[in-house]
C-alpha cells in the first residue's frame, strides 16, 4: 500500500509570516507551485499560503484603464494610483494572507487518504507533518505522477 511518504515531495519550500508578499509571488511563479507551508522560527508548521489567499487580497486592487499605441502606453487614469496600490500590495506579508487552518497528514497516511482529503476538501497540496515538522507535501500532481509511473 502506497503511502503519503511514498508520493510526497521532501524537498519542501517553505516560506515565514514575515516573507513579503512579492516574495511568496516569485516563489509560486518560479518554482510552479500553488501552495506553501507557512512556519514559525522554530520550523513548526503554523499554516499554509496558497495561490487563492494571494489573489483574494488583490481582489480590490484597481488596475487602471490603459490604451497602447505603437510602443507607447497611455494611463486614462493616474499611473501614481496604481502605483500606490501597487505597492501597498507587494508591501504586505505572508502574515497577513495566510490560512491558519491547515489540513496536514502523517508519513504512514495511505494514499488513498490523501487523495480522499484533497478531494473533499478542494485543496491543491496537504502537508506531510511529523511532531510538528514539515517533512514533505503532497501536491495533486504528485498523485497524478504516481498514477502514470512517474515517481
């Protein structure tokens, strides 16, 4: 039988509540993940940050109405706006986005458990914890690796 162990990524990328906002984002794009534990100074697992808790907090930043013409772009609006909300935007941290309720699983979780848990509970990646440490993540795609032989 399968286990969470088994399918799970170890090399985990794991980000602090003091992580700037802009950071988290660079993480996610760069690294083509949607979800990061969150832990304290000690590598307790405290929460998770997610691609949705990012967007969520960009939900009432405006984006001004621009025209391009040629190589030129033109701001019907004010540009110092924007970038004031811009930067109140990537000014914020991790601690004021995260999910404190996090969905975690132990090592020796059947697969089928892990599975069940993403499913149902319509998360994208669960924490593998062992005494309160992040030992690994399992991913949607790392069930879908699996499923194709790929791990």
């Amino acid at each position: 039988m399968l286990t969470a162990k088994d399918v799970m990524t170890k090399d985990v990328v794991t980000v602090n509540r003091l992580t700037t906002v802009r950071e988290l984002a660079e993480i996610f794009a760069g690294r083509k993940i949607s979800s990061v534990p969150v832990v304290d100074n000690a590598g307790n697992l405290v929460g998770i940050v997610s691609e949705t808790d990012l967007i969520e907090q960009n939900r009432n930043l405006h984006i001004p109405t621009v025209v391009s013409i040629f190589d030129w772009v033109i701001y019907l609006e004010s540009d110092k706006k924007f970038e004031r909300e811009l930067k109140k935007m990537t000014g914020q941290v991790v601690g004021d986005i995260y999910s404190q309720q996090v969905d975690t699983v132990v090592p020796d979780a059947p697969v089928s458990e892990v599975a069940d848990l993403l499913a149902s509970r319509r998360i994208n990646a669960v924490p593998v914890v062992e005494e309160g440490k992040v030992v690994g993540i399992v991913a949607r795609i790392d069930l879908i690796r699996t499923m194709i032989g790929n791990r």
